[in-house]
C-alpha cells in the first residue's frame, strides 16, 4: 500500500463493471474500456445514467472499435450518422457526435490516444482536475463524478481529493445502488425546480 497520491504510470485496479446501465455487456465496457468511461461521462447529460453509460456500447458496435485517433479522424457525418441509428446514441445526437468527436481528439492530441493517461499520469490531484477539466464537455459537476469514480472503484490515489461528501455515481457499486441513486437524483431536480417556482417574479 503505497502513501499519498499515485505515482506516474502506476496501475490503478479496475473492477469487473460499472454498475451504471443495468446491460452486463456495457458495465463491462465501460469499467475495462477507459475511453468507454470518459464517453459515457461526456455523454451523461440530458439523458438518464443508463442511456448515457449504453452509449459506448452502442458506439463500438456501430463503429467496430473505440479508438480514439481513429473516432477523431473520422468524417463528422459517418460519426453523426452512427450516432443518429436507431436507438439513437443520445437525444442530440448531432451535438454529442460532435462533443465524443472532440473528447477523441484530445485524447488522442494530449495522450496519444491512451485514454486511461488522463489519470494514470497525473502526478496529484490537481493535475488531474486540471487534465479533466481540459477534456471536452466535462465541466465541475462531471470533474466531482469522473473523480470520485475513479478514486472509489478504480482506486486512483490522485482522484481522492475530488470525491466530494454528497454522493455521486462514484457510489453507485450494485443495480439497487443506482437505482437509489436516480431516485435521489430526480427528487433534487424536482426540489430545484419546485424552488425556482416558488420565487416571486
């Protein structure tokens, strides 16, 4: 056991799957597939977790492969058209072609196209704040998540200090612990929302 954060390089222990789908193949995608995983974050807006996390899934099928040098290069149309088959990828399809398109060549720019760098090289917790942040379409609620994922199931030393004390999907370990996830998740939008209504004009 090693003390502070992860050194370069070190191997963090990966998990069998994500318990964020309820589908067994895409849990395993995305908990052995580390570009699968930043997809399903970059995803995970406006949809459910399922339809977000499935997204990978869905993705390599279509394509044939998750690589991310080759996603990036790929002809925007053909990426929009494959997210746009039936079931469709994301309910805006053209917007999140375009939003994994980008995270793909970052990742393929900034990494080498070695998705799981992001975390595996980042020397401390700040690093890796500023590494994700950097990433397309991840803004501080999807820093929070990604890094309490990564330090609670990955076991990422560097991403400790990201978990913050309310719970995220960094929780969810069981199909019971999503589901109780969702159900809070729902009852502090429908709050926010009945808020925002109470406020006078």
């Amino acid at each position: 056991m090693t003390d502070g954060p992860t050194a370069p390089d070190t191997i963090a222990a990966m998990p069998d799957r994500l318990y964020f789908t309820g589908d067994d193949e895409a849990d395993a995608l995305n908990a052995r597939d580390p570009l699968a995983l930043l997809i399903g974050f970059a995803l995970d807006q406006q949809v459910t977790v399922p339809t977000a996390f499935l997204g990978p899934l869905k993705l390599q099928r279509r394509l044939g492969h998750l690589d991310a040098e080759r996603i990036a290069a790929m002809d925007p149309a053909e990426l929009e058209a494959a997210f746009r088959e039936r079931p469709a990828v994301h309910r805006f399809p053209g917007a999140m072609a375009k939003r994994v398109q980008a995270l793909c060549a970052a990742i393929a720019e900034d990494y080498d196209g070695d998705a799981a760098a992001v975390w595996r090289t980042a020397a401390d917790t700040k690093e890796l704040e500023q590494r994700i942040r950097k990433l397309p379409g991840f803004g501080d609620m999807k820093v929070i998540a990604l890094g309490a994922t990564l330090s609670k199931r990955f076991d990422v030393a560097a991403a400790d200090g990201l978990v913050p004390e309310f719970p995220t999907l960094g929780d969810v370990d069981s199909v019971e612990a999503l589901e109780s996830y969702q159900a809070a998740k729902r009852a502090h939008k429908a709050a926010v929302r009945a808020a925002r209504q109470a406020e006078p004009a």
